[in-house]
C-alpha cells in the first residue's frame, strides 16, 4: 500500500476509535500532567474491571494454556493495589497453589514451559508476599529455576552459546525471552549481580546482542552489528525478525527491550558499551504504534517490555535519533488508551504469541502501566 494512503487510513481509523470511546480516552487530547493522571486512573480502573468480570469460578484466567495468564493477571492487580484479601486476587491465588509441584516448579505438572510459567509465578507469590506466606515457595521456586538453566550441569561451558540461558518447548533451547523472566524473577527474588545465576544469564544475554565485544564473539554479531537484540544465539541462531542479506539476526524491538532491562536488572552499568549500543538501538527505532522490526506481532509484550526497560533506564524523558524529545510515559498511556476496547480489555488484531487473547493482553497492558505511572 502505498505510504501516504496507508497515513491516510490509519489516521481516520484512529479518529473513528477516539470518537467512539468513552470520553476518558479523549482526555488524551489534554496535555497537562493532570490530565493524563486523570487518563491513567480511568484506563487502569476500567482494565481492572473488565478482568473481575471474566474471573472463572475457580480463581482462573485462561486456564486452557496453563497457569501463566493467572499469574500474570494476578500480578498486574497487585501492582495496581489490589490486596491479597481481594476477592479476585485471593481465588487467583489459591487457583495458583495448585500448580506448586514437589520439585518446587510451579507450572502444569505436563508443561513444556516450566521455566516461563514458574518465573510469572514467583513474580506472583512475591508481590503477594508481604505477610511471609510464600517463603519456602519461593526458596522452592528459586532453586528449581536455576536447575533449568543451561550450565555445567547441562554439559555446556561458557563457550557454548546456550550456556547461562533458559528455554521452553520440547527442545529447551534457549531463549532471550525466558532468559529475560529469568533474569526478572530472580532479582524479585533478592539475587544480585553477584548471584552466580545471575552472572551466567547475562553470559547468555551479552550473545543474544548485536554487538561485537569480549562478551560477544559469536558470528552473528558482526554481520548486522546494530546494538539490538534477536531471539537466541543457540541452535543456529533464530531471529523471529528474520536474517540480513549477510547472514545476520534480524534486531527487533520486544527482545531489544527484553535485553535491555535484562542487562540493568543483572546490573550492568548504564555506561557500559553494551547497555548504550541498545539504548541507541531503542533511540533510532522509537515507536509505539508497531513492533519495530515485527509490525503489530507481539504488541503488547512489546508493550510491557518496553515499559519496563524505561523505567529501569531511569530517563524520564527519552530522546530519540532525531532529537526528538518523549515523555514516553505519558505517551504510552495515551496510546494504550486509543487502544483500550469498550469493555475495557485490550486485544491485538495480529493473535500471534496468544494475544488474541484479552486476559493475557490486558494483563500485558496493566502491567506496562504499573511502569508508566506518570510522576
């Protein structure tokens, strides 16, 4: 389609959607910090809402592809200040206990996605923690994570490229995405830079960049050395981006972010060549109506991501390549607003990854906006 009408359409389509929505999101119009807290509150009740609506009798959020939306969902309501005495959070969590296993993972006892579904979990059990309830969960939890992790005891050095990585599916290959929640619940659980765990994620994190450096000398790195992240470096190499013409991992912006506040989280100086290169990545791909380098294909865990990577970045005001100067929090929230549907969920039209799935997408949306909270 040509670029101008494709402008064109969206633009209409965007005047259609702010029309008809409720007039909370055409106070997206208003610049005023009061105005978008205003915003915020608005969207953030009505997303809430719209998940109390759909609970399952049994606490559960799509509870047809495994645990993981509960806790997801579970996590976004106590981010937002929801208690553990809430009604919704308190079935959620008791529909979670029951996917404790005995070897401390929490997961479906068949999941091929054992890491990932018990990395949202203790995200979870940690922010509903606040009485001590879930201790010895969580130590259970903690030590079963770092079993999955792909080390010595895998039969993989550090010259291996999936060594200090964490993977799902039949394969386990290593992934930067389950790498990221990881490298996430790890630090909800205390582990610093120093964690050994810790050190040998961000071994596997450092390989999964665009960049040619002493922590990098895989050969993807220097066939499209642009500072963005791809998918893994293990089993070949996969971008979900696709290759350069050279042979190259395609960046793309969900696992630059991911990268990014991996590496801050494993406490990587900002100074680092490593954390600038994708700061600069991030800086020249700016956008929030796309996944760069995906299109609308996992938007909303773009979304949280990119939500997440800011606000550990610290920068409350983010300058792009152009010079362009963006209150990304305020922008956010005016995005997801035009995005919220009447009902106060979200949905990506593009259903790959599950985001055709409204509690998952507004989970993913909840979440990025506990990191947007405008100061």
């Amino acid at each position: 389609m040509d670029p101008l009408r494709r402008g064109w359409m969206l633009g209409m389509a965007a005047a259609v959607v702010l029309g008809t929505m409720a007039p909370a999101v055409r106070a997206q119009e208003q610049e005023s910090p009061q105005a978008v807290q205003k915003l915020y509150q608005q969207i953030v009740a009505r997303g809430i809402q719209y998940l109390e609506q759909h609970q399952e009798p049994d606490g559960s959020f799509s509870k047809q592809v495994g645990p993981a939306v509960t806790a997801l969902v579970c996590t976004a309501l106590l981010r937002h200040g929801r208690s553990v005495n809430d009604p919704v959070v308190r079935k959620a969590l008791k529909f979670l206990e029951g996917y404790i296993q005995p070897s401390g993972g929490i997961h479906h006892p068949r999941s091929r996605y054992r890491n990932y579904e018990t990395s949202v979990a203790v995200m979870c059990f940690k922010q509903a923690n606040r009485d001590g309830r879930y201790d010895q969960v969580l130590k259970n939890a903690e030590r079963f994570l770092k079993q999955l992790q792909w080390d010595e005891t895998e039969g993989k050095d550090r010259s291996d490229p999936s060594y200090g990585g964490a993977g799902y599916g039949r394969h386990k290959r290593p992934d930067l995405s389950n790498t990221s929640f990881l490298i996430e619940a790890l630090k909800e659980l205390g582990a610093g830079p120093d964690d050994p765990a810790m050190k040998k994620a961000l071994v596997f994190v450092s390989r999964c960049q665009n960049l040619e450096t002493e922590h990098n000398t895989t050969p993807f790195a220097a066939k499209n050395p642009d500072g963005g992240f791809y998918y893994t470096p293990a089993a070949g190499g996969t971008s979900q981006a696709g290759k350069t013409p050279e042979g190259g991992l395609r960046s793309y912006a969900s696992m630059t972010y991911a990268g990014l506040k991996s590496m801050i989280y494993a406490g990587v100086d900002k100074n680092d060549p490593r954390v600038k290169a994708a700061v600069q990545w991030c800086r020249r791909h700016y956008d929030l109506k796309s996944n760069p380098g995906l299109g609308l294909a996992g938007l909303y865990y773009y979304y949280h991501t990119f939500a997440k990577a800011l606000d550990a970045l610290g920068e409350d005001v983010f300058e792009d390549a152009q010079g362009r100067k963006h209150h990304w929090r305020h922008e956010l929230i005016r995005e997801l607003a035009s995005r919220q549907q009447r009902d106060g969920s979200w949905v990506n039209e593009n259903s790959r990854w599950l985001e055709g799935d409204p509690n998952l997408v507004t989970a993913y949306a909840l979440l990025a906006l506990a990191h947007a909270r405008p100061k």
